[in-house]
C-alpha cells in the first residue's frame, strides 16, 4: 500500500525553491526560512491525521472483505456479498468525517477453491496546515483480501485452572453466600475430604452457590456447540481438555479429553470438569496451582503448527482459562515472599512465551481474581499484588502478567459479572475470523 505520495512530492518542490534562493538580506532570509519550518510542523501534524484515518479505514477494509466470506457471506450471491461488502466499508468510511472523500472497490469471485473477496479503496483526506501552501488534501490507499471455503484446520487446547481458588463464588452475590454461612467467614467452597464440616464445596452446592468452576464446565460446553455450527467441514476444528489434576494427589496436566474432532463426545466429557478435591486443610502445604510445571508439560504435548491448510497442518492455539496465581513449590524462583519454599505468585511469563515462540497462540481468558476482605490468607499472600476491590488490571500484577501471556489481542478479563462462556466464545470466533484474513 501506498500513501501520501502526491503530498511528499508537493513539499520537496516547495522546499527546492526556498533552499536555492540566495537573494536578500538576513533578516528576509530568516523570514523565509521559517516558511519551510512551519511547513514541516503543519506536515507532520496533517500526516499524522491521515495516517490515523488510514489505519482505521484499513481495518474497514479488513472486515469489509471478511463480510463477504464468512458464514453469513457465504449464503449470499456474489453480487449480494460484494454490495454488502461496500456498504459496510461506507458507513465505517462516513464516521471519520473530516470530509473525506473514499471510492471503494470491491471484488466478490466464487472459484473450485471457495470464495475470495478483495476489498480496494482511495481517499482524499483533506488538510488543516499543509492548505496554507496549496496543498489541500492527502492521497491514501489501501486494500485487504479474505478467503473462505476451503477451510481453516485448527486444534485447540483447552487449559482449564481447576484448583481450589476456582471454587470461589462465581459472583460477589454467591461470595457473599459462603462468608455468611461459613464459621470462619470463607468464600472458597473448598472441596476438603477429610471430614463432612470442612466441606464447603457441598455447602455450596446445599445452598445453591455457583462457583467458578462451574462456569467454566458450562462455558466450555457452550464452546463445543458453538465450534459445531461454525465448522465448514466436520474434521476442521479439533479439542483437547486439560485440567490441573481431580485431587491434590495427583495435581499436575491432567488430560480429561484427548485432542478430536468429535466435539460431541468432548462436549460430554467436559461434564468430567470439576474442582479438584484436597485431602485436607494444609496437605502439600496448599502447593496445587504448579503454573510452571503444567506449561511446561502442555509446550510438550502440543505438536508443531502448521499453515492451516490441510487436515495435517493444523494451526494451534492454547485456551488458558485461569485467575492467574500459582501456588506451588518454588523456593528458589519466586519473585514474592515464600512460607519454606511456598510461592503465590502471578503466572511466569517465560512459560507462555516458549509456547508463543514455537507459533503457537495462547487466548487467555483472566477470571478477574476476586478481593477477600475478610480472608486473612489472602490480605496477607494475594492482596500486595492485587489490590482494590475485584484486582482491577490498571493496580494488579496478575492481570498484568495474564495479558502478556497472551498472545496479541487474544486477552479477555472477565469480571464478577460478565460471561465466561461469551468470552470463550468471542476467542473462539476471533482465532477462526483471524484464520480467514488472508492479507
């Protein structure tokens, strides 16, 4: 893509003329050589606005072309697709304002090898200093290309955190429901097996608690439904499940589906999600969140990715559902006080990044860990890192740390009170439109 090009040429004359005129005296000669300062000033203020309109007016493109071939797209005509393609480019195009003036060019083509969908444009982004020396509007253009009907072939990993924070309450509603009903004031339904009393996970359940991990077994149920009705072909998309273990036992990768494209039969096993047990209060010291050994272990059982193109090539991508804090054993590594080797620490970035590095893509979905106010473990391990009342992401280190796990633009901070299962499905939908974009 080109751009401003008629306007370069415009100031490099002007400027000639200045630099070879030798005639007057200092103080003429001063007043003319402002005129090319104030000329790169206005210039590079007036670039910088065409510049922004011809980001955004790129990104209309891109989604004006992937209109045309997605899912909805693809039941159109071409003739149906591509005028649907242009007025979707327009509409965007008009709310930059500034009274620009863009042509749109688009190309809607059915082949043996599915549909492709070229979006073109020009525009004409008028000045506010360059106008002081007749130079009144920049040139832009751009273009994007997206393709559809031969498919995309991607496995997805899901990584769900299971481990004994995920059972606190789905909502500050369903916290404030175990801190009432518990002697010690505690929002975790903890799924203590030692004796009855100490069970709080059936005392959630007895008192109709939602926790967490609820959510997230309904949400990735959801998930296998909606890359159902998404796929072109049924072996397009393939799921694999993964937990941190069923008890603190055995915590460590735990695989609850093997990789498959049959979504139903992994619809039914992500049934198999649920909190993992501890044996009892304290046992393995409370170290059943080892973030480092299950990255490790998940950079292992993932193949390398391909292009996509072919069932034998698929791309990857890792579906890390988690709020984002270890607890492990790690005494000499830990970035944060430990109690004789214990860490509680935000997530290690280097592990993400070795899978990020091997092209693998990790959409992280940060189930915003929740303010305990009244838990002492938590004022007194979690709280230095996570500050406010719900660990907003501008105070807290966790957030931080999800966000750069993921790869670029695939975060997603669920609050108390949105979505996980929207969330999951709005990755989803991302990673696969992604695939689509060719250019």
């Amino acid at each position: 893509m080109t751009m401003f090009a008629s306007a370069h040429r415009k100031v490099r004359h002007l400027l000639r003329i200045f630099s070879a005129d030798r005639r007057a005296n200092v103080a003429i000669t001063f007043a003319i050589a402002v005129i090319p300062i104030a000329m790169a000033v206005g210039a590079a203020v007036d670039y910088s606005f065409a510049n922004r309109d011809w980001v955004a007016l790129n990104g209309y493109a891109d989604m004006a072309a992937l209109s045309a071939v997605n899912q909805a797209g693809m039941q159109l005509s071409t003739h149906e697709a591509k005028k649907q393609a242009e007025k979707f480019f327009k509409a965007q195009a008009n709310m930059l304002k500034r009274g620009m003036y863009t042509s749109v060019k688009v190309k809607v083509k059915n082949g043996s090898d599915g549909r492709a969908a070229e979006v073109t444009y020009t525009a004409s982004v008028p000045t506010i200093f360059l106008g002081l020396f007749a130079i009144n509007s920049i040139d832009i253009s751009g273009s994007s290309t997206a393709s559809s009907g031969q498919s995309t072939y991607m496995d997805f990993y899901l990584l769900l955190d299971n481990t004994p924070s995920m059972g606190v309450g789905a909502t500050p509603d369903d916290v404030a429901t175990m801190v009432a009903n518990t002697p010690d004031q505690c929002a975790f339904a903890c799924h203590d097996l030692s004796t009855t009393p100490n069970d709080y996970y059936g005392l959630a359940k007895k008192l109709g608690v939602t926790t967490r991990i609820d959510v997230v077994r309904s949400a990735t149920q959801q998930l296998m439904d909606t890359a159902t009705s998404t796929r072109n072909v049924s072996n397009q998309f393939r799921m694999a499940i993964y937990t941190f273990g069923s008890s603190d036992k055995s915590s460590g990768l735990t695989k609850i589906y093997s990789l498959s494209s049959d979504l139903t039969s992994a619809k039914s096993a992500a049934d198999n999600i649920d909190l993992m047990a501890v044996q009892y209060q304290n046992y393995n010291n409370d170290q059943d969140t080892d973030f480092d050994g299950v990255l490790q272990k998940m950079n292992n059982e993932i193949d390398n990715p391909g292009d996509g193109t072919t069932p034998s090539k698929p791309m990857k991508m890792v579906f890390l559902v988690s709020d984002g804090v270890s607890d492990a054993y790690y005494p000499s590594t830990c970035t944060k006080p430990t109690t004789g080797g214990r860490c509680q620490e935000p997530i290690t970035v280097d592990n993400c990044t070795a899978l990020k590095n091997r092209g693998i893509k990790i959409a992280v979905l940060y189930t915003t860990y929740l303010a305990l106010p009244t838990d002492s473990w938590y004022m007194t391990w979690i709280d230095p890192f996570n500050p406010g009342p719900y660990g907003p992401s501008a105070n807290s280190e966790i957030a931080k740390s999800m966000q750069a796990c993921a790869s670029p633009g695939y975060y997603f901070e669920v609050s108390p009170t949105d979505g996980i299962a929207e969330a999951m499905n709005a990755l989803f939908n991302k990673a696969v439109q992604e695939a689509r974009l060719t250019k």
